[in-house]
C-alpha cells in the first residue's frame, strides 16, 4: 500500500470514515500541548474535533492544536508526511470504528527546536497550553522538562505583552490543575522572576480535569489493520475504547472551545469529587489487576479479566474497600459493573506490563489515599493489602513462568533496593513491616500494625502459592484477617 494519510486523500476515504467536516486551513492554533502521546490525541483532540464540526470553520477558527514532543521526534516524524492528520480506531468486541482526526496542525519537538516552543507558548494566538506529561514528570523542574519550559514561555510572554493564558493539565493526579500552578509559580520564584510569578498567579488561570478513556499503546499490528480498513497508509493511527469521559474546571481566562459532551463543573471541590472516584476506581483497579497480571503471566487487562478469581478480587475491592470511601461523591449507577465491562473488552490488549510502569508515581492517589481512610474509620483493608503485596511482589522483577521483566519507574534503584532488604528479613511479618518503612512513599504508615498484618499473609501467599492460588483462597484468607 503507497498511499499516505494526507489532506488531499481525504475525500478518497471508505465512506465508512469519519473525517474532519471542518476546514483546517482557516485555524490557527490556540491550544499548545505538551506531551502528544496516544492518550491526548485520543481524547482532548478528539474533543476538539467535535467541536470543530459542530460550529464550523468560522466560529472555530482560534482552535487548532500545536502537539510538542518532549522527547523523541518518532510522532513528529510520523506524522509530518501527513499533514498532522491521522485516525482514531474505537474498537470493542463489536468491532472497530475510524475516524481521521484533523485538530492537531504541527508537531514540534522540544528538545530539537526549544525555541520554536517558546515562541508558540508565547504566541498571540496561543490561549491554552495542555499537558499530558505523566504523573512522574511533574516532579521535574529540570531545564527542557514541561514545567520548566512553561516558565520560559510564560516569561516570554509577559516581555512581549502578551495576554495570560490557561493552563490545562489532563494528567492522572489529584487536584492536577493545583498541582501544575503550584510547580510552575515554584520554579518562576527559584528562578528569582518576582514580576513574573505575580503575572502568572493573577492574570493565568489552572482549571483542574477529570480525565478518563483507555488507550492502549499502538501496535504494528493496528497500524497495518488500521492502514488496510483506509486502503491507505497511517503511520501514527491511536486505538482506544468508545468510553470517553472529562470533567473540567471552568476557569479559562481567555477562552475555550465549545468542546461537547464536557461536563463543565464551577468549583474545583467538584472536579475533585470526580477525581477520587476516577482514581480510586478506575486506575485503582487497573493497578491493581495490572501488578497481579504481569506476576502470574496475563499478559493484558482484558485476560486477566476472564480468571473468575481476579474478576472477583476486583469487583470485591471495589465495592467493599473502595466504594465506602467515595462519600459526598454521587457514585454514577451502574458505574463498577461498566467499569469491570470496559475492562474485559476484548479488542483492546491493553498490556498490564504498560499499566504496571511508575507504580512509585501512580499508587499513593491510586490506593493509599483509600487505605488511610480505611484505617482511619477501623474498616477492613484486607483487599487493599493484597494489591499493594502484588505491587510489593511484582518488584522481584519475575513473573511465575520465570520470565524477567523490567522495573520502568522513576524509582526503580530505590525500590530495588528496597526489595533485597525486604527479602533479608526473617519472616513474612518482617517483610511487611519492612516495606512500610519506605518513607518518600508510605510516611506515616510506617510500621502501621493494621496494615503489616494484612500485608504480611498477602506477601506470603504471592510468594509461595502463587497469584491464582492467592485469589482462588482470597475470601477464606481476607475473613481470617477480619478484627
Ligand atoms: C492506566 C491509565 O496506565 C495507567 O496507569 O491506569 O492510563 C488508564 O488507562 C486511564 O487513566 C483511563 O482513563
């Protein structure tokens, strides 16, 4: 197949394609996001496609996007040929729908061109910067990381006379929005810029978000399913799930697309609510079926799913241990059984060894959050505990099969390090009382008696019968362990 995606094929598509009904040669670029990974284009853009098509050229013109790699100039290079353009496959076991999604108009890569980001960062038509970095990254103010480059381009700005702008974050984390202003107003004071950091504090505005849909990293085999069902050639399609689900802030001091289906909340006590529950449910569970997954050999969420007792453990910790936490939050109906639905498409192979990356990063919003509480009202954390002992278990570095994997996280030497003086320790009780003692992530929870007697059985049990014989006897095991 030599045919390439590209603006002049469009009009060639199956007619089964959906593809931009607006004109991308009238936008200009007011949305500048940083970390133009699967995820953003299989969500904020598609977004932005949908509110394209529905107000036309005209009223939408300020709305392009420009993507900016942090690191690596695969996507841009990839995506060059094709005029930014490329498809979007939904896929559950009803099949696979393509869209070609026409918002993203460039693709910059910061560490080639840093000033060619500057310049769009502080670009007239710039109004919103976006991220999606990764949980991990917003502890990096080091030159040419996103915070970093955001109080260059703020500081560009405000010389130039240049009007505030929001910034978005659409990452994983509790109070996301909160988060971000408090690095980069952090950095713009180290950086001794007091002018600066007033400029920024009262003119830009920091809306927290609520982000939720399931993208698998892509395939070669999807680029070349993908590629056929075009009868032309996409280098750089992204696939994801038909879920979709954001819930924004308002705060967008100079303006914002009439993106639909958002649910626009005023206050940010709102967006938190949803926060805790997408978290604690959500990635909650995907860590924890993710950790449990890759150990006993289920290579992806939706095979991990189909063992009854994972299923169960799941569905269990959910209801039981997370659900009670989630008060003043109004729990949409039906919501786990959808949840345990998504997860069990099978068209996705979403790889549990992709969810398991940067637990270090990803666990305490995930799951310790939850166990304080759950320690705090005296309630039963036995099924926290065996996700934690999974995530505790997986850092052997091994799955049962004897297979070695690595350990991608930010932390991988510490928590290395971590686990040989674990395993050092006497007994299983020792182990756990070890592990709570790792202070950057569990603090106060150091030694904590509940939670080193529900994580001690737990450890022990992964370690010598394995994570299927561990689920099969969980419920036996979990009653033993009530007070
Ligand atoms: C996943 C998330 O990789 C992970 O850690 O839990 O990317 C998850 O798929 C999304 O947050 C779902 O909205």
């Amino acid at each position: 197949m030599t045919a390439r995606l590209q603006a002049a094929a469009l009009p060639h598509l199956p007619l089964g394609v959906r593809r931009p009904a607006f004109s991308r040669s009238s936008l200009q670029c007011g949305i500048v996001h940083l970390g133009l990974g699967a995820f953003v284009r299989a969500h904020l853009a598609v977004f932005n496609d949908d509110a394209l098509d529905s107000v036309g050229a005209a009223a939408g013109a300020a709305w392009g996007i420009t993507g900016v790699s942090l690191r690596q100039p695969d996507t841009r290079d990839a995506l060059a040929p094709q005029q930014s353009l490329y498809t979007l496959a939904l896929r559950d076991g009803s099949g696979e729908a393509l869209r070609v999604i026409g918002s993203v108009l460039e693709v910059l890569v910061a560490p080639e061109a840093p000033q060619a980001v500057l310049d769009r960062l502080a670009h007239a038509h710039t109004r919103i910067v976006s991220l999606t970095i990764t949980e991990k990254a917003y502890a990096s103010d080091a030159p040419g990381s996103a915070v970093a480059l955001i109080v260059q381009g703020l500081a560009l700005r405000q010389a130039l006379g240049r009007p505030p702008v929001t910034l978005m974050s659409l990452d994983n984390l509790p109070a996301n929005g909160r988060v971000l202003r408090a690095r980069v107003l952090a950095l713009a004071a180290q950086q001794g810029l007091p002018a600066l950091v007033d400029w920024i504090a009262t003119g830009c505005s920091f809306p927290c978000s609520m982000v939720d849909r399931i993208v698998p990293r892509t395939t070669d085999a999807d680029r070349a399913r993908i590629s056929a069902g075009l009868g032309m050639q996409d280098a750089w399609p992204v696939i994801a799930e038909p879920f979709i689900d954001w819930v924004l802030e308002d705060r967008f001091v100079a303006g914002r697309p009439e993106w639909p289906g958002v649910r626009f909340v005023a206050a940010q006590d709102d967006v938190a609510a949803w926060e805790r529950l997408k978290l604690r449910m959500v990635n909650g569970a995907h860590s924890a079926l993710a950790y449990l997954g890759v150990t006993a050999g289920w290579a992806t969420v939706d095979a991990a799913m189909a063992q009854p007792a994972l299923h169960s453990f799941i569905d269990t910790l959910l209801r039981d241990e997370v659900e009670p936490t989630l008060r003043g939050v109004s729990v949409p109906p039906g919501y786990r059984e959808r949840l345990l639905q998504r997860f069990a498409n099978p068209a996705l192979a979403h790889r549990c060894t992709q969810i398991a990356m940067d637990g270090s990063q990803k666990i305490a919003q995930r799951w310790l959050a939850t166990l304080r509480e759950r320690l705090a009202a005296g309630a039963p954390i036995a099924h926290l505990a065996l996700a934690l002992a999974g995530w505790l278990h997986f850092l052997r570095g091994h799955d049962e099969a004897g297979q070695r994997y690595a350990i991608e996280d930010p932390w991988a030497d510490a928590l290395q390090v971590l686990y040989g003086q674990a395993e050092a320790q006497p007994d299983a009780h020792a182990r756990a009382d070890h592990f709570t003692r790792f202070a950057p992530l569990f603090g106060d929870l150091a030694g904590e008696p509940r939670l080193v007697a529900a994580l001690a059985p737990a450890l022990h049990s992964l370690r010598e019968r394995g994570v299927a014989a561990t689920l099969a006897a969980f419920d036996p095991l979990s009653k033993e362990q009530q007070p």
